[in-house]
C-alpha cells in the first residue's frame, strides 16, 4: 500500500520536487520495496496453508 500510494505521488509531483524531495520519495519507494519482499514469503506460507487444508493443488506461486 504505501509502495502504491508512493508511486502515485512520484508520478504526479516528481517535476515538481527538487533533488532532495526527490530522494526521500526514492528512499520511500526503495524501504516499501524491501517491505514488500520481506512479507512474501509469509503471505505464500499463508495462502499454501490455507490451500493445503482446503485439499486445493497448487504448482507454482507466481514470483
């Protein structure tokens, strides 16, 4: 969510930021980034979890 929300924020107001406003949004989207990466592996723990004892197959998680 706040990767998103950031995203927006860097597309609307990037021309408008001088250098530094334009870091921080860098430094934002880059901590969102490894956020993202850090709750991955749990929410596929959770999704295999719950398809396990649903008795649904899974193949593949998409990356």
């Amino acid at each position: 969510m706040v990767a998103v929300f950031s995203q927006l924020l860097a597309r609307k107001y990037s021309a408008q930021l001088d250098a530094e406003g334009q870091k921080y949004v860098g430094f934002t989207l880059q901590g969102a980034g490894r956020g993202d990466a850090a709750e991955r592996p749990a929410c596929v723990w959770r999704v295999s979890s719950l398809l396990k004892r649903s008795g649904s197959a899974i193949s593949t998680f998409p990356q």
